[in-house]
C-alpha cells in the first residue's frame, strides 16, 4: 500500500511539474508577443487617420504660444451659416468677441408665443438675431481659441460659457463668468477635432439651458474632410413653457424636471427651418454640423426622403465615417457630422425621428434640392 501511494505521489508531483513547465512556456510566448506589440508600438509607421490605432496619441503637436499670429479668416456666423472650411496647414489664434443676449423672443411666430430668452451675439453685430443658437464658431485642430464674453451692463443675470471642445476647468465656464456690465477672456487650446456644444453653466444650469444658451464650435482636422459644396450649422433645443397659447409665456419647471418640452425645435424656433428651407442642387453634397443642446432628449436625426451619405457619429471627424446610414443618434449636449447628397430634385424633410416632436412640437425642416428629374433613381409611374 505504501509503495502504491507512493507512486501516485511521484506520478502527481511530475504531472504538475510538467504543467508549470507548459505554463511557463506560455507565458513567456505571450510576454515576447506582448513586448514585440509594445515596441512595434511605440514606433508607429505614418498611417492615414482613419487607420490609427486606438492607442496612438491623436492629439496634434503644438506650436508654443508666443510664436503664432491672429488668424485673418472669418471663424463665426450665424445659423444656419457656416464659416468657410479653414484651409491652412498651421497653428494660428482664433479670436471670438460674443455678447450676452436677454430678450423676449418669439418662439412660435405662427402663433405668436414668445419667451424671454438669453443667448449669444457677435459682439457689434447688429444682425437682428434671437441669441440662440448662439454664433457657430469654426477653428482648426491645435489652434489657440482666444475667446471674450461681454455681459451688457443693461443684462439682469451672470452668465459664463462651457466650451466642451476647451480642455480646462468647466470648459472655461469658471472663468468667463461675468455680471452685467463686465468682460472676461480666456485662451485655450483645441485639442480635438469635431463639432461640439458651448453653452451657459451658471448657477442653475439647466434653466440657463433652457432660457436658450447654447450652440455649437466646429474644430476641423489637421486633415481636412472631404470637400462639400455647401455646409449647415443646424442646433436642436427645448423650450418648457407654461403655455403654447399667444403671448409672453414662463419657465414651466415642473415640466423641466420632468423632462417634458413643450417644443422641440431646430435652430431657435418653430419654422426656422420650413419657413426659410435650406437649399441644394442635384449633384451637391450637403454637409450638416448638427448639435443637439437638449437639455434632456436625444435626437434622432433623419432625412425623409433621402440618406446621410457620411456620418462622422458624435462629431469626431478624427474617425472614419460610416456610409449610407438613414438615422443618427446624437446624445444630449453632442454633436454629428452628416452628409447628404442631392440625387433627384426634391423636398427633404429633416426630422427629429421621435415624430411627436417633429410634426407636434416643431422639430422639422426642409432641404430643398433642385435640378433635373433622374427617372434611373426615381420616377413616379402614372396607370395606363
């Protein structure tokens, strides 16, 4: 019995030795495939940006400060304008003077429903404008955004500015926080390319939102996108307002709090986007900066009667497009790059795919494409 257990034992020692010998190997087999991964990674060959890998740095290097001049293109507009795409190769400062808007604005001009609502301007600009969405502001990867905020003195509220394409504290809300009659600038630098939000986030932020204190900034990439022959800065928001009925109506903050618009609009106001259509001729890419300021509500953008061709999803022109989609979600307080190409002459009508706020609370817009009939993609059979 003895010299049975005993053969069991050598047996069982050997066969475990034999498995920390194999596990061993194994081991040692995935630290030289991990360190020949390592050191092919940290010498990266030069790849296009659609194939780089995750664990690339993919923010650009920077040229100091002191050695960059004021860049003399046109960097903001108002929607649904966009600047020019920026077409330099090198780092400059962007510089962007807005003023603070408090107004009564109508909301519904079919129906004669206004609000008072806060915002941002040009400063001098004396375009008649509602403040929200504020001005798009357009720069390039790397660039120094040398940005200043003036409160009227004739404003009743502080109010400040939350870049969510600035890397600093509150995105250079704290700041730039100024009272009525003051001024206040910040530099900072951009770091990563796409569309973004800006918007207030003083005291009790959501209201601020709500009130109309948003918009968007674009950051174009070191590589430019693929060339559009026209461009759309588009911005879907709430209102929650007491009333839909004529007249000055009121935050209605029960509806705030539960997440229940009253509107749902593009660009400020029922029919920005169907009284004024934005307008394309067959044969033409449209190229949509599209930022969803909320507060609370997903948007599902859509394009009855047509596709987005390319959608850099969430704004991050850094990644590749995806091709042909017919719906993107774009999040609360983000952002989109969707193109559409004109095919045949027609009306696209531009949604919040959630219909009810499209058709009842007044997310929709039209895309007029005009041009020749091509029968090959449409073409409506009359009966014999």
């Amino acid at each position: 019995m003895k010299n049975e257990r005993t053969w069991r034992w050598e047996h069982f020692l050997i066969g475990g030795l034999a498995g920390v010998v194999i596990a061993l190997g194994l081991w040692t087999l995935g630290n030289l495939g991990a360190s020949e991964s390592s050191a092919q990674a940290a010498t990266p060959a030069p790849v296009a940006a659609s194939t780089v890998a995750w664990e690339d740095r993919i923010t650009p290097d920077l040229v100091s400060k002191s050695g960059l001049s004021v860049a003399d293109e046109v960097n903001v507009a108002n929607a649904p304008d966009m600047p020019p795409p920026i077409t330099r190769s090198e780092q400059r400062i962007v510089e962007v003077h807005f003023d603070v808007v408090e107004n009564v604005a109508a909301i519904d001009p079919a129906t004669g429903v206004e609000f008072e609502t806060w915002g941002y301007k040009i400063a001098g600009d004396d375009t008649p404008v509602i403040g929200t969405p504020g001005p798009v502001i357009r720069a390039r990867v790397g660039d120094v955004f040398r940005f200043t905020v003036t409160n009227p003195a004739s404003n009743t509220h502080p109010h400040n500015v939350d870049f969510h394409a600035v890397t600093g504290q509150g995105g250079g809300a704290e700041a730039t926080v100024v009272a009525p009659g003051e001024t206040a600038t910040i530099e900072a630098r951009l770091l990563y390319p796409g569309v973004f939000m800006y918007h207030c986030a003083f005291g009790d932020v959501p209201e601020h939102i709500a009130h109309g204190m948003y918009g968007g900034i674009v950051v174009d990439p070191e590589e430019p996108l693929p060339p559009a022959d026209k461009e759309f800065y588009v911005v879907q928001s709430e209102y929650y307002t007491d009333s839909v009925e004529e007249g000055l109506t009121e935050l209605d903050r029960d509806a705030l709090l539960n997440e229940h618009p009253s509107m749902v609009v593009f660009n400020g106001y029922k029919g920005a986007l169907t009284e004024n259509p934005l307008a394309m001729n067959v044969g033409e890419r449209a190229r949509f900066y599209f930022v969803n300021a909320g507060i609370d509500l997903d948007s599902n953008f859509h394009p009855i009667g047509s596709h987005w061709d390319a959608v850099w999803q969430e704004g991050a022109t850094y990644s590749p497009p995806i091709r042909g989609s017919q719906t993107t979600l774009v999040p609360a307080g983000g952002g989109v790059v969707a193109d559409i190409v004109g095919y045949v002459p027609s009306r696209i009508i531009l949604v919040d795919h959630a219909l009810t706020r499209a058709f009842y609370k007044g997310a929709i817009g039209f895309l007029d494409v005009a041009g020749n009939p091509n029968p090959e993609i449409f073409e409506a059979i009359e009966a014999p």
